[in-house]
C-alpha cells in the first residue's frame, strides 16, 4: 500500500506556519494558492551557467514578447522565472534571519504556495541600463512597449500600484495568462 503524498494546500500550510505566517494568509490578502509547475523547460541560460525555467507554454509565449521587442528596438530580459515553494521559503528565511520583519518581507514577496512565480508563467523583467527588480523599471521604453504590446502576446501586469493584495507595485512582475480561445497569441514555432 503506498501513501498518498500530502495535498499541495497540506504542504503550504506546513510552510506558512513554519514561517509564523497566519493560515489564512491567502484569504486574507485576496491570493489564490498556486501549484508547483511539472513542467518546465530552460527559458535562458545566466553567464554563471544558472538556468531560468518557465512552463513550456510561457516560454514560448515569452520568447515571441522577447523577439517582437527587439524589432521595435527594445531589449527584455528574462530576470526570474519559476520558483519553487522550498526556494520561495529559502528568500522568506534569508531575510528574517537577516532581520527583517515579516510584514516588510510580506509586502515584497508573496509566501509559499501563492507566489505566481510557482506556475512556471511569471516572468521578472528587466532592461539593460535599469537596476533589476526596480520601480524605476517603470519608466524604462521596455515598460511602455510592455504595456502596449504585451497583452498581445498572454502577459500582464501582477501587481499594479496600490493593489489589494498588499504587495508593493512590481512595474517588473508580468504573468502568462493566455486567453482562453487559442489561436489569439502570435506564438512563433
Ligand atoms: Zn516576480
């Protein structure tokens, strides 16, 4: 007889209350529990040889945004892919052992289990020229092109300014969300 694995939303709350987060945590702020991608595919190789993965699907979707861009003379760079629930844990941990409040932590990065970044279809964006991870990212041509041409391609904006999930304004954070009649999206083969 072999055991079934504990359900998804049993392990997230292992997680959040490891962290001391509330078990209604996700309720609380409007997030929705997000599972672990299955799987994935290398979206972009880093110079350290670290690879950033993405859901097959997203990535394609990412690459065709990527190449329309540098028609229109605008570099994207893929900053961050998927995250899994033990590395999202792993950013929670570093930063309260660095002292950091839970509640400052929670304003920048979602807890386990409801970060969007576990699908395999969020992306962090950056630019040349623009500090990673930045609100400055907003005022970047790269960002005014996103906000014209992304929709086009199944990705949106996250996390707008004063959003009710209490998360701060991440000009960067876009998620893959296809429309769901296919053949909408412009994807390259
Ligand atoms: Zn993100």
């Amino acid at each position: 007889m072999s055991t079934a694995p504990p359900s998804a939303t049993a392990l997230v709350q292992t997680h959040l209350a490891d962290l001391g987060i509330p078990a209604d945590y996700g309720r609380l702020r409007g997030l929705p529990e997000h599972p672990e991608a299955t799987e994935l595919v290398t979206a972009r190789t880093l110079k350290d040889g670290r690879e950033l993965k993405l859901a097959p699907d997203a990535a394609a979707a990412w690459l065709a945004l990527q190449a329309a861009g540098l028609q229109d003379g605008v570099e994207l760079l893929l900053i961050s892919g998927f995250r899994s629930l033990a590395h999202q844990r792993g950013i929670i941990e570093r930063k309260l052992a660095a002292g950091e409040t839970l509640e400052a932590i929670l304003q920048v990065n979602a807890a386990p289990g409801y970060s969007e970044h576990h699908t395999g279809r969020a992306v962090d964006i950056g630019t040349p020229g623009c500090p990673p991870l930045s609100e400055g990212f907003e005022d970047t041509a790269a960002f005014l092109w996103l906000t014209a041409r992304s929709a086009e391609f199944g990705f949106w904006l996250s996390y707008p300014r004063n959003n009710h999930h209490g998360l701060i304004y991440e000009p960067w954070h876009w998620l893959f969300q296809p429309p769901t009649l296919s053949g909408q999206i412009p994807l390259r083969t």
